[in-house]
C-alpha cells in the first residue's frame, strides 16, 4: 500500500541555523504517531514541511505518493487554539464550515452537504450546541473541539494536530484521545507533542525529534529515550485512565 | 434642523451630498470591517496619503484628479501586496514611506501646476457639499464594484482574514485575496475621500466599525452596523455643519470620533455591571 508520509533525507535551516537534519520518517496508512521532542526541535518546521507551507531545501517530501502542496485536500490541519484573535466576529459553526471551502466557493452560502457536514463533525466532538457562539467566547477545551470539527468536515484520509491537548484539563483531554483512536479505524493520524505522558497510551508509534529524527514503537520508549532526547533526567507519568 | 430639510429640497447640491453619504457609508461600513478585523489601519491610511501624488500627477497632466486618484490608490495597494508577500520585514517602514512621499509628491505637482489651487484644501479634508452629478455616478459604480466583489468573495475573504494557514491548505488563492482586498480598500479611500477628505479617511473607514466590532459577533451583521453608524454620522454632521457653518468633513469626524469614545465607555460600563450582578447571584468564587 502507498505510504501516507514519506520524508527522505530532508534537511532543513532557518537563516544558516539548522533546524532539522537528514530526516527520514515514514508513515504508514492508519498509522497512529506522536512526534515529541522539545521546542524548537523541529516539530513545527516538519509540520509545515508535510503542509506544504514550506519547502525542503535538501531532501524529499511526499505525502500520498504527491508533492505535499498536490496532497492537500486528503489533509485535515489542526493548529493550537490560541492562534486566533479572541474578539473575531465569527461563530464556532462558521468556523468549522471554513473546513468545506475550495476554490470555486463564491457568494456567502454554503450547500446544503456542507452544513450537513459540519454538524456531523460538530457531534462527534460533542460541540454541536455550541454552534451559534462565538469562537473566541469558547473555552480552550471548546475551541480545540471546534477547530479538530473543522478539520474533519472534508473527510481527510491523514489528520495532523499541533499540540491539540496543550491547555485543555485531562478530563477533555482523555476525551480527545479516545475520539481519535475511534477515528484511527479509518484516518492515519500524526499528533505533535511536547508531552509524551497521556499520549503513550494510544499511538502506535513515537517519532523523538530534536533536530535529528528517531521512530520507535510506542512499547520500546523508555526513559533513557527520552532523557537522550530532551538530554536531562526525565521523569515519564504513566497515565492508565484513572479518570 | 428645519432649513436644512428646506436646503434638502431646494438645492441638488444638498441633494448630492446626502446621495454621496448613503454610498459612502455603505464602503466604509463593508471595508472598515475587513480593515478593523484584520487590523490593517495604517496600510489604510498610507494609500489615503498616497492618493494625493496620483492626484498631483493627474492635475499636472490636465487630467481628471479623479482618476489620478483610483490610479494612485490602486497603485499603492499593490505595492503594499507585493510588499508584504516578498519583504514584510520592511513593510512598516515602506508603508511610512508610502504615506509620505506619496504626499510630498503630489504637493509638488500641484505647485508646478499653473492656475489657482483651491482643490487641494477640499482633497484634503472633504468637499462633500461640492459633488458634482459626474462625479456622483462614479461613486455608485464603485460603491457596486465593491459591493458585487464582496459578495462573490464573501467566505473566501472571511477565510483569508481569520485563518491564512487553513485558507491556503484548502487551496484558496490566498495572495489574489489579499491584494484584491486592498484594492477594495484603495477604491473605499477614493470614496470617502470626497466626504472627509485624504486626511481624515481613517476616522470614517475604521471608527464605525470599531463600535459595530463592540457589539456584534458575526461579520455581516457587524457590516450592516458599520454602514448604518456611519450613515448616521455622516447625515448628523452634514446637519450639524450647515447648522453651525462649520466645514461638514472636520464635524463628522468629530461626530464619528465621540461616538467611538461613548461606545468604549458604555461597553466597559455594561461589562461591569454584568460582572457584578453574576458574582452577587452566584456567591463571590473560590
């Protein structure tokens, strides 16, 4: 079968300062991967290399067998919540329809499939009450909802989210977790974190990154892993929904 | 208030000025939101000041300072597009620049134009008692290019505003946007030029709609709002100028200015009281 991501000998430097060197990572279909590591590591860089936004300078990028910018519209993007101007006139039901629009969409309505869309995605998240609100009124925990809604309105096949528990209790948390793991029956799924703790429990694979890329299954992280990569001791919370 | 409604019917002047009111306030409530949602009010007013070179440029020629006028704008905001795609580090400096030059230029060209320069007091600061039928009909084909233009880009450009990175991955042609938007901008300057004049556009394009912003949490509604406070303090001030005979441009923006601050004050007040009534039902929380 295709591979979903392929990433080849991608190397990678913001003014002459590497950021990421010679990486090589490969994600399967239906894949469930954390990439950790600490910040400024690269994560961010690796997403928006798999995005499309920017380019490798040396190396290839491939996602579903296509250039990352061809591959678009099987890619369903969930960025940190806190991104957005809180006092933006827009409703969390507008902001999920955004995730249906294409080149061709002119004049203020949507079609009848995309609201259709939007409240399917909206009840999945458990948000589809909150619809008429306004987005930047919502809680930090209701805006991730919102904006992963957003992100699944076009039906992507691989689903890429930033930090989507930071700043969200672990309640909501555990929650968002055990939706993507149902998700994952059907969408390849790639979760950048900070934070190994709670979501060792669900993926399939770890991708360590701090410059320099390491894969390994979620069983053969240990903490000399982790200390290696966050190069200090390193206490790793074990989390066995005691919730 | 009676001998104005008297002038209403007497004179087209009046009739005019009130006719280039309603048009003006429509731009400026549909751009003004798109400027204070996106925060771009200086880009804004560098194309206001960079009109007056397009207009300098086109008295010198014997041409029409109107169309100097959309030339220049829409010639800025381009610039001020391409700036931002290829160098944004430089785009607060340029934009000074713009703002400047673009007036030192036309203020040259105005002085090496021969004849009696009694036009620039009035692109300065508003000749709204002056529009001409000519010039009334160009105001309505621009005021429905940007009303057509909005309306068929209405999601995309709501897209573009709020979330770039998510308009891109869903394959809008988010640069075009952009410098569309600022072209629209560039038009609503022209526009409001003539009631408030160069200097002044800010006031009119952004204030209206910073008190809509107060009150609303939807884009359109926040839209029809900016245009009808603006329509608002146009006509108050246009009264208030005959009344007292003072110049129309300068007391709406006084107007518009003044409503803002009462806005901001009732907003905080309202904010306040809510605040304290929710804590003295509830219990003062741990």
């Amino acid at each position: 079968m295709d591979k979903v991501i392929s990433i080849e000998g991608v190397s990678f430097a913001y003014d002459h300062r590497p950021v990421l060197s010679d990486i090589n990572l490969t994600v399967e279909p239906k894949d469930y991967m954390a990439v950790v590591g600490p910040n400024g590591g690269g994560k961010t860089t690796l997403l928006r290399l798999i995005l499309g936004s920017l380019k490798a300078e040396r190396g290839k990028v491939r996602v579903f067998g296509l250039p990352p910018a061809k591959a678009r519209h099987m890619v369903g993007y969930v960025p940190q919540h806190g991104v957005f101007d809180p006092d933006f006139p827009v409703s969390a039901l507008e902001v999920v329809l955004m995730g249906r629009l294409e080149r061709r969409a002119f004049f203020p309505r949507y079609k009848r499939e995309d609201y259709a869309a939007a409240q399917e995605a909206m009840g999945l998240l458990g948000v589809d009450n909150l619809g008429e609100y306004r987005y930047g009124d919502l809680s930090g925990g209701q805006k991730q909802r919102v904006l992963i809604a957003r992100a699944l309105v076009a039906k992507p096949k691989l689903l890429i989210l930033d930090e989507p528990t930071a700043s969200v209790d672990s309640r909501v948390e555990q929650d968002v977790y055990e939706l993507l793991s149902r998700l994952n029956e059907e969408i390849t799924i790639l979760i950048v974190s900070h934070d190994l703790g709670f979501v060792s429990a669900y993926v399939n694979k770890v991708a360590c990154l701090n410059q320099w890329l390491a894969v390994h299954k979620t069983e053969e992280i240990t903490s000399e892993v982790l200390a290696g990569l966050y190069r200090s001791s390193v206490e790793m919370i074990q989390h066995r929904c005691a919730l | 208030m009676g001998e104005f409604f008297q002038a209403l019917q007497q004179f087209s002047f009046m009739q005019n000025a009130v006719a280039a009111g309603i048009l003006a306030s429509l731009a400026s409530g549909i751009i003004g939101t798109y400027v204070v949602v996106k925060r771009i009010t200086f880009i804004s007013g560098g194309i206001a000041h960079a009109v007056l070179g397009g207009m300098g440029v086109a008295y010198y020629l014997g041409a029409d300072p109107l169309h100097g006028a959309i030339a220049a704008a829409v010639f800025s905001a381009l610039l001020m597009g391409f700036v931002n795609l290829r160098a944004k580090q430089h785009e607060d400096t340029i934009m000074g620049a713009l703002w400047a030059v673009g007036m030192a230029v036309g203020i040259i060209f105005m002085s090496l134009t021969p004849g009696y320069n009694v036009d620039l007091m009035s692109f300065l600061f508003g000749n709204i008692l002056m529009v001409t039928d000519p010039v009334l009909r160009i105001l309505l084909i621009l005021d429905a290019a940007i009303l057509l233009i909005v309306a068929v880009f209405y999601r995309q450009f709501m897209a573009v505003v709020f979330d770039e990175e998510q308009a891109r991955l869903r394959g809008l042609p988010v640069d075009f946007l952009y410098m569309l938007l600022l072209c629209l901008i560039a038009l609503t300057v022209v526009i409001l030029m003539k009631i408030v004049g160069l200097i002044l556009v800010i006031a009119l394009l952004t204030l209206p709609a910073a008190i809509a912003g107060l009150y609303t949490s939807k884009l359109s509604r926040m839209m029809v709002a900016a245009s009808l406070l603006s329509l608002g303090f146009t006509l108050a001030g246009l009264i208030a100028s005959y009344h007292f005979n003072l110049p129309a441009g300068a007391v709406i923006v006084v107007l518009t200015g003044l409503g803002y601050l009462i806005a901001l004050v009732a907003k905080r007040v309202h904010t306040h009281l809510l605040r304290r009534q929710s804590q003295s039902s509830v219990g003062v929380e741990q």
